[in-house]
C-alpha cells in the first residue's frame, strides 16, 4: 500500500529541515494529543501513530489507528478548519522549560509573546464566546522550523458552526475529543 497515493495529507515532507531529528521527536510529543485533519477526505483522526519509514525518504506518516473506527469524524469540510496564527514551540527557545504558544500581536515591535501552552489556550478562550472555543488540530505542512532550527507546530482550529450538517452526537464527540486531548499535553 502506497500511503502517498491513499491520503496524500497524512504524509509529510521534513527534506527542507535543518533539524530533522529534533523535529521528528518534537512532534513525537504530540502523537494522539493533537488531532490530525486530511482536507482531501474531510477527516479528523483522533487515533493514530507517527511513523518515519526508510521507504518514504525523509518523511513523517501518519497512520490512523485500523482498530478504532470510531476515532475517526467522517464529513468535516475544508472550511470548518482554518489557521489560528498560535505556534507551540519548545521552552528552550525561549531559555525555559515546558512547552509554549506563541500569541502574535497585530502591531508594535515584537511579533508575538510567547506563554506557557495551557495558560495561552486559556487566555484565548476566557476571551472567546463560550459557544466559540478554539479547537486546535494540525493538518498537513504544520510542522515547520523557527529560525532554521527550532521545531514548532502551527495550529488549526476547527470551527464548529461550520459543522452544522453533523449530529449533535458527532459534533460533540470532535470538541470534546480535542478538549479532552489539550489537557494532557504539557
């Protein structure tokens, strides 16, 4: 089985890291605590593991879970899922410990201010309206590299309004699966 042919988004290309190992056990830290959207099948995977095959030279795969069916949300369109800005990035970056969100300001001189993962994701949604969380998920090309050595994710929200053709069973199995999800990450 071509896993480049099946899904296309659930194998990621790492051949422009500078820091290829470092990244590989970044994202590592993440496997099953962030979900995984494939825009080409409107899937979230919730269940899944991360794989660096010899025969994929260079490249992450995702491989959902064959055994737990029920792990996967079936019809989530490409415009329930849009970029959030926020990056989690490795404390050392920064001369700390712990994982960190990295908040972008929209003016001044510094781009974005970097806050403990769960006191972010917090802060942000104390300040959303509380039928509006964000629910951060990663798709295909958010791994990326900070300043050619760091490893960060990029995240996705997914917006829930845009899933309205969904069972509200279905609906809130995706939020309460990522919410679930966030709180173990740290």
């Amino acid at each position: 089985m071509d896993l480049a042919t099946e899904n296309k988004d659930l194998v990621w290309d790492l051949e422009s890291f500078n820091q290829r190992q470092r990244a590989l056990e970044f994202v590592m830290g993440f496997e099953n605590r962030l979900c995984v959207y494939s825009n080409s099948v409107e899937q979230l995977y919730t269940n899944y593991n991360i794989f660096f095959p010899k025969e994929e030279n260079r490249r992450l795969v995702i491989l959902p879970n064959p055994y737990a069916h029920h792990d996967v949300f079936h019809g989530v369109p490409e415009e329930a899922v849009s970029a959030t800005g926020l990056n989690i990035i490795p404390g050392e970056m920064i001369g700390k410990s712990g994982l960190f969100l990295t908040i972008p300001f929209k003016s001044g001189k510094t781009r974005y201010r970097a806050v403990p993962l769960q006191v972010g994701l917090r802060v942000i949604n104390s300040q959303r309206p509380e039928d509006r969380p964000l629910l951060p998920i990663l798709k295909k090309g958010d791994l990326r590299e900070l300043e050619a050595s760091t490893p960060c994710l990029h995240l996705h929200s997914i917006n829930m309004e845009h899933l309205s053709h969904l069972s509200n069973l279905q609906s809130k199995g995706i939020h309460d699966v990522i919410v679930e999800r966030l709180q173990v990450i740290q």
